[in-house]
C-alpha cells in the first residue's frame, strides 16, 4: 500500500519530487518507485523489494555501487549486509538531512573577504593518477567490519613505508575512474576521503592505528596517506575571467544535487582555478525562431542555477562546494566565471 505522504520540497520544490525524478529508470513489477519510498519522523525510507541488495540499492539511489557500506552504516538494524529481505527498511536520508535540505541557509560562516569550512578535512578530490598508498587496513580489533570513532585497526605498510606512533593518517579509497560525458575522455579517479587515524604501536610487519575522526563508514581494505592539516578559513580570490567547464558530479554521487554537497568540476590548477574562487552554475538552451521567414537555431540567455565555492584543486579538476542551489543541476551541467 502506497504510504509516502505529499512531501513536496527542495531548493524551493519538494525534496520527494527531486529525489525520484532524479533517480535512474527503474522497473518495480509494473510499480512506481515512488511506491516504495516513505518518509516518518526519523527520515526517508525505501521498502525492499524481491531481488534488492544494498549494492543494486547504493546504485539506485548514490549513482553508485560502491558505497554500499555507507548504506548499511545509516541501517545498524541490518546485521549481515548479505541479507537484505522484501519489506525491510532502508533508511535513504536521516530526519536531520531532510530537514536541512528543506530548510537549509547553511552557508558556511563569511567574514569579511574568508569563507569558513569546518569539514575541510572530509573534502575528496580527482586525481589524474591514484595515491600510492602508505599502508592499507587489513584488520579491526573489534569483532565488526565498519569502524568508527576510538575503534582501533590493524595496518600493512606498503613499499617499505616505515610508521612512527603519533603519527596521523587519512583514510581514503579509490572509486571508479571518471571520464567526459561528451567525449570520454578520462579524467581521473575520485579519491573518497573516509576519516583521520593515529598510529598507538608499531612492530616489526603490522602498525595498530586508532580511529580518531570518521568522515564517512571506514571498513577493512581501505587505504592510508599521510595526514595533512587544511585551513578551515579560506581567502575569497577573484575567479578565473571567461572560465567555462562542467559540474562534473556531487563527491557522495547523490542523485539530488543541492546546497550544502560538495561537488566536483572539471577545471583545476592548469586553468587557473584556486582555492576561494567562486563560479556559476547555469544552463544555456536553444529555441527555434523565424528570422525573415526563415527558421534559425539561437541560444536563449543563460539561466542561473547555482553557484559553487572552490574548496580544493588538483591539476585538471577541483573539489567544490554547492553555496547556492535552484531545481534542474544535473551531472555534468555548466558552469563559468560568476555573470
């Protein structure tokens, strides 16, 4: 029976209409999806149908199947990930994440000419080429396989990496390679940043690390660098003049694309994009008309749709977040110096 309320809202729509528009087509033995999503008190929910497993689910509703473990961390209820059953809730967004979406004038506190970002250590980012890894997390101490904050971790350096206690590491992995959506050109691999380790011990083959900050679910397998401390207080720059490129994708892979989210764009150090720089998000359409009997193809004026803050930059791509947000961002969608 179908349960979803009218919830209707979003950057000035509602926030279910977004969510389902924006997912991928989707087949439900002739149902609608928005059939098996309802929202409650604590947050929005998909009821599992026959054949759903949390991977096929992170893909529906992150654009991606590999982070299939942040989805079971938000669902403690689920106790094998393996084994997900018809009629089962699957929580999609927590009470607090609808409410802010619906709600939200976070913009991160402006001072003057800085801009102040307090999850600057969670930013991820493009690369051209995959970190080579100081050590990767075979082991926790504690009988689970997610970790969380003060759980302690047991680590193998790699390539003759030598660790020293009080030494500070950030977790990451790697996702899929991404490439142009026009072209196909590669672009580069996302790495996804997963929390802050502390080595406590070192012996002769395995160092122990405790966790001290999770950004997003840790598990065994994922990958170690060097911890680097970045200024939460950012100096707002004057950006690029005639810079054009593309919203590449949010960092989460969410399929509602709205303030607050950190984004990827597909300029970076070599266009001159820095850190503190803001740019537009629009969208540029066409229309036929009739010029002196004849029909021409013309572009009608730009139309706004956000605009993005510059948080981290790599050679070719940039890691942003999303200050401003109307309906209709898409992946891949413009964006350019501010007009």
């Amino acid at each position: 029976m179908k349960t979803t309320p009218p919830l209707r809202v979003a950057l000035g729509a509602i926030i279910m209409t977004v969510l389902v528009l924006s997912l991928p087509p989707v087949t439900f033995s002739g149902d609608n999806i928005e059939d098996h999503i309802i929202e409650t008190e604590t947050g929005i929910y998909y009821i599992v149908q026959p054949g759903d497993t949390l991977w096929d689910l992170s893909q529906k509703f992150s654009d991606s199947a590999w982070l299939w473990p942040d989805m079971w961390n938000e669902n403690q209820q689920i106790t094998n990930p393996h084994l997900i059953y018809p009629g089962d809730r699957i929580k999609l967004y927590r009470r607090k994440d609808v409410d802010r979406l619906q709600t939200s004038h976070a913009t991160p506190q402006m001072k003057g000419e800085t801009f102040k970002y307090k999850d600057i250590d969670a930013v991820g980012f493009i690369r051209e080429k995959a970190l080579e890894p100081s050590g990767i997390i075979f082991d926790i101490k504690q009988a689970k396989t997610l970790m969380s904050d003060h759980d302690e971790l047991y680590i193998t350096p790699q390539k003759g990496q030598n660790f020293n206690v009080g030494e500070k590491y950030t977790v990451y992995r790697t996702l899929k390679e991404i490439r142009d959506n026009e072209t196909n050109t590669y672009i580069g691999i996302q790495h996804y940043l997963m929390g802050v380790v502390e080595i406590i011990q070192v012996t002769q083959d395995v160092a122990v690390g405790k966790v001290n900050k999770t950004f997003r679910a840790i598990e065994v397998d994922d990958l170690l660098t060097p911890y680097l401390k970045r200024p939460d207080i950012i100096e707002i720059k004057e950006s690029v003049p005639g810079l054009k490129g593309k919203l590449i994708s949010t960092e989460d892979h969410h399929n509602l694309i709205a303030q607050d989210r950190t984004a990827f764009i597909d300029k970076g150090e070599m266009d001159g994009v820095e850190i503190g720089q803001y740019y537009t998000i629009f969208i540029q359409e066409e229309d036929r008309v009739a010029i002196n009997g004849k029909k021409k193809i013309v572009k009608l004026p730009p139309q706004k749709l956000g605009k993005v803050f510059v948080l981290h930059t790599e050679e070719n791509t940039s890691t942003t977040l999303i200050v401003q947000s109307e309906p209709g961002i898409d992946n891949w969608t413009s964006i350019a110096t501010p007009f």
